[in-house]
C-alpha cells in the first residue's frame, strides 16, 4: 500500500530561497549591466516602484484568502446548520420519549413515533386531535388547571396522567409542558409523556398487597394471642410453672411478631406514599401520658426514673394523633429500652415560636460516632445495640423520621457514647380551632 508525499509548506524557507534567487539575479546584473551612467534617483524610483508592485501583490493575495475564506465559512455554517436541523428531526422523530406538538387550544400539530404508539393511533389519524381529551387524571379540575398554567406560558413538570385509548390497554405517563414560538412566529407547545406504566402496576400491586397485609396478617396473631390469653387465665391453678412460662415466652413472642407486622407495613404505607394523615385535636399532655402508662412495665421492670416536664400554655393542637403517638412511642421505647437498670429518661413538651419542640433524654448506651450518620437508615442498628439487645428490627427510628416528615417537621439528635443521647422532634405548632377540640 503506497502512501502519497505529503506536502509541506514552510513559509520562512520558502522567502530565504527568493531571496537568494533574486539576489543572485541583481548581482549578476550589476556585473555584466553599467549602472554607473543611472543617477541615484532613477535607481531609487525602480527600487520604489518594485515594492509597490509587492506590496499591491501581497495586499491582493491577503483579500483574496479572506474572501475565499467567507465564502468558505459560508458553506460550512450552512452545513453544519443543515446537519443540526436534520438531526434534531431525526433525534424528535426517533426519540424512545413521546413529543407532541400542540397549539395553545391543545390541537395536536405533529407527533413523533413514540407519541403515535402511545396513544394507539397513526400519523393521519393523530393530528388535529385535542390531546386533553386523550389524557386525564384523577381530578379533571386539575387538569383543566394544567391548560390554563399552559396558556399562561407557565412551564408544567411530571403531572401523572392516564392515556385514554381504543383498546383500553392502560398506559400512565408523566406529563411536562412548555410553550414556545416557532419560527413563524406563532406560539406553540411542547408536550412529553414519559411512560410509568410499569412502575404505576408495580405501585398499585404493593399497595394492594400492603392491603391485603394489614387484615391477613394481623387477623391469624390476633387469634393466637387471644387463644394463649385465654389459656392462661382458664384455671390457672391447674397449670404447672413451666407452663405459665412458655405461655409467657408465647404472649411474648406474639407480641413482637405483631410490632414487625405493624412496623411493615407503616414502613410500607411511607414508601408507597399512601400514607394519609388524618388531622384531629391532640392534648399532647393527656397523649403522652397514656403512653408512659403503656410502656411503664418495661420501665418498673429495669427501675427507671422517668422524668416528664409539659408547658401549660401549649393548648390542643391540630396534628395526626396516630403520627405523633407513633413518633413518641418509638423514641421512648428505645430511650427505656438501651438504658441501664436505674438510669433516668427525660421526656419534655415546649415550644419555641410557633413551633412544638419534644425532646426525650436519656442516660444509656449513646450511639457510636462511626453509626450517627445511618442511624435514621432502614434497618439499621448501631453496633453497640446490637450486642446488648439483640431483639430490634432497625424499623423504629426510620419510621419516626418518616412520619415527622408526614407532619412537615424535623427530628434530630446529640448523643455521646457510653453518656447517653438526646432526641429533638420540631413540628409545626397549630393549635386546634373550638369546634375540634368540643
């Protein structure tokens, strides 16, 4: 395979050899011519005359190159603007997302190919359809919403929507919207619809299995604790100690198994996002008392002092009293459950502003530095919880953190080995109107 010369352009060499060439000629001009008859002005107008002709021919060569060099950049520019147009036609056309372009009536003016198959339609059939008309959504306001935001030429981002079809196939996809002005000047928009149709089943399918959950599972450790309650308080005289200790060790497990389930499927219910609170007049005073009550077994068992301090001016506030109790419970329950026998748990009610501020202390084991970063982190437990309390699903605190989020507020915490650690809940503080305290 034979390879052509390149060539080579070297300016500097090329000037040295017309230099010589041409003083080589002036001097064997001056050896066989007689200037000596020529005066010095004569010689001094041909000298000036030649560089006019240089210079005239050097200003030519510079404005040819430049207008060849326009002309140049010219055909280039239009190009690389060709190549641009066709493909953004073929990345619009191509695209694996559905564009469609519409008018400020939501009059379909063209689609890509995705788009034609979402809808189930052609490229005949698919333009001059109203898209609104093909989409909808839970609420029909608020897509009559979605128009208005549109036409106002305000930008609409991931609306879920339904894509209504002829074969009824489901298909959901999420909507964004933006309006802009063609190169006719006429103010068009851009609609995408990304698909989630898949994601959409997969939601629905664990929601309707987190559903199924809540009655299936609960029902059969309900009737197994009723069965062994009922065990143990028929004629109890006739049971041996061994046997009102494995009915114990039952209730007890029983017990923890329903903890897991109900942990589950909040756990659940948080990631799905079908959570819904339900607002009502709390007395946080009377609230957290109740489950001082409920957990103090546990506390009398390991000779806990607990201390409470509630302020007198919060009045009922309007919250989740299922959320709150669920955040209070589960700090509480691990502030008794990781101190030692005799220690002390501070739990406090205030408020800062109009904010609410609940704080839970308590003298135990602390959290090691190295685990405080992944401490609110689904099933997670710190290390030295591990090995002092080997029962605990590492649910509890990332369902505060879940809930708390639920009523818009803030949870945090200080904590020092071996010293102890200090829970800090910040909700909104919104008292409660008359008629949902009566």
């Amino acid at each position: 395979m034979s390879t052509s010369p390149q060539k080579t352009n070297h300016p500097l060499a090329h000037a040295i050899v017309v230099f010589i060439v041409l003083f080589v000629i002036v001097l064997c001009l001056s050896i066989f011519l007689d200037f000596s008859k020529m005066d010095l002005g004569g010689l001094l107008f041909i000298v000036s005359l030649l560089c006019c002709v240089f210079v005239a021919k050097n200003t030519y060569d510079i404005s040819k190159s430049s207008a060849n060099t326009a002309v140049l950049e010219q055909e280039i520019s239009k190009d690389v603007a060709f190549a641009s147009e066709e493909m953004y036609i073929q990345l619009y056309n191509n695209s694996p997302v559905p564009y469609i372009l519409i008018t400020l009536d939501g009059m379909i003016e063209s689609a890509n190919i995705a788009a034609v198959r979402m809808f189930g339609l052609t490229q005949d059939t698919i333009k001059g359809i109203d898209v609104f008309e093909k989409i909808k959504t839970d609420d029909q306001a608020h897509l009559d919403f979605v128009l208005e935001k549109f036409r106002s030429g305000v930008a609409v981002s991931d609306e879920m929507v339904s894509i209504k079809r002829k074969d009824l196939r489901e298909e959901w996809a999420l909507l964004s919207l933006f309006s802009f002005t063609n190169a006719g000047g006429q103010k068009i928009g851009l609609l995408t619809l990304v698909d989630i149709t898949k994601q959409k089943k997969a939601e629905d399918a664990k929601s309707e299995f987190v559903s199924l959950a809540s009655h299936q599972l609960r029902t059969p450790i309900a009737g197994m604790k009723w069965s062994a309650e009922l065990l143990q308080m028929d004629n109890p005289e006739s049971l041996t100690d061994r046997q009102h200790k494995y009915i114990g060790r039952l209730l007890e497990s029983i017990r923890r198994m329903a903890v897991l389930v109900d942990d589950f499927l909040r756990v659940s219910r948080f990631e799905l996002g079908t959570f819904q609170p339900e607002f009502a007049a709390v007395d946080l005073k009377q609230l957290c008392e109740d489950i001082l009550v409920e957990q103090s077994v546990r506390a009398n068992q390991k000779k806990i002092t607990v201390e409470t301090f509630f302020d007198p001016t919060i009045p009922p506030i309007n919250t989740d009293p299922n959320l709150i109790r669920m955040i209070i419970t589960n700090i509480y329950t691990n502030a008794v459950k990781y101190t030692r026998d005799e220690g002390t748990v501070h739990l406090g009610v205030g408020r800062k502003d109009d904010e609410l501020i609940i704080t839970i202390e308590d003298n135990g084991m602390g959290i090691p530095p190295s685990d405080q970063d992944a401490i609110f982190s689904k099933l997670f437990r710190a290390g030295n919880a591990v090995r002092n309390e080997p029962d605990g699903t590492g649910l509890g605190l990332y369902i505060v953190k879940e809930a708390v989020h639920v009523l818009r507020g803030q949870v945090s915490f200080t904590s020092t080995e071996d010293i102890g650690t200090t829970f800090e809940v910040v909700l909104p503080l919104e008292e409660a109107t008359a008629c949902e305290v009566g």
